[in-house]
C-alpha cells in the first residue's frame, strides 16, 4: 500500500476513533507530542488524551455528536478531510442552554502525519460559527 492509500486508511480509523472516543485508538493514531488548539481549552492539548478531551467537550453539549468523513483528499504526509458533524444540543455549550436544535455542520481539517504515521497536527477551518448558528447562538 502506497503512503496515500495508507493515509486515508488512518484516517478512516481515525474517524472509528472520534465516534467511539477509543483511547487505545487514539493513542495508536496520534503521536504523543501533538498539539492541538481548540476553544475547549486556553492552553494547548496534547496527544490521544488530550484531542479525545476535545471529543469529550463537544459530547457535554451533544450527546449523540457524530463526525461523518465525506470526502478525503491525501498527500504522503498530510490529508484534507471534509467532515459532517452531526448531534443534538441537549447539554450546555459554551453557556449556551440546550435548545434541542438538531446540527448538521461541515467542518474541514487538515491533518499531518510524521514518519512513524501517526498525526503531528489537526488545523480546522472554522467550524465554530456553524455549530453556534445550528444551536440558535446566532
């Protein structure tokens, strides 16, 4: 299997991994040193553990918070992936009192791997304001 075909194997692993906040997975997945900043936190997080708190972040405010790969683009050591996030605001968010509202956002990331295929980096597009837009924030 060429570097491509591998990444999008990973990622699709990965994507097993954020559905299931499974930290053997994560830790598999992730390299130990990757930081990862996020709205979740002022400082950044490392690691499996620390992006799994991110996941265990948008699950206080979603329960049923799913992302869904749609479309992804692979490199040797980098991969852009088009997500569907989907859930229900039934839990505070960001101050924000549930409102039942049903989401259904598309997030894009981008994802870099090092040499040993584990994930160095996650930079998002701005997925935010759709999630406050799905909620009735704004």
């Amino acid at each position: 299997m060429d570097l491509i075909e591998r990444n999008k194997e990973l990622m699709k692993k990965f994507e097993t991994m954020i559905n299931t906040a499974n930290e053997q997975l994560a830790e598999e997945l992730i390299a130990e040193t990757a930081s990862f900043y996020t709205p979740a936190s002022p400082e950044p997080l490392y690691g499996g553990k620390g992006y799994l708190s991110v996941v265990h972040w948008m699950r206080k405010g979603f329960s049923d918070v799913q992302w869904h790969i749609k479309e992804i683009v692979a490199d040797e050591d980098k991969v852009a992936v088009r997500w569907d996030l989907t859930g229900t605001h039934d839990g505070e968010f960001m101050g924000i009192q549930p409102t039942g509202n049903k989401i259904s956002v598309c997030v894009m990331n981008f994802y870099y791997f090092n040499d040993k295929s584990k994930i160095v980096n996650d930079i998002a597009a701005e997925g935010m304001i759709g999630i406050m837009r799905g909620i009735g924030a704004i």
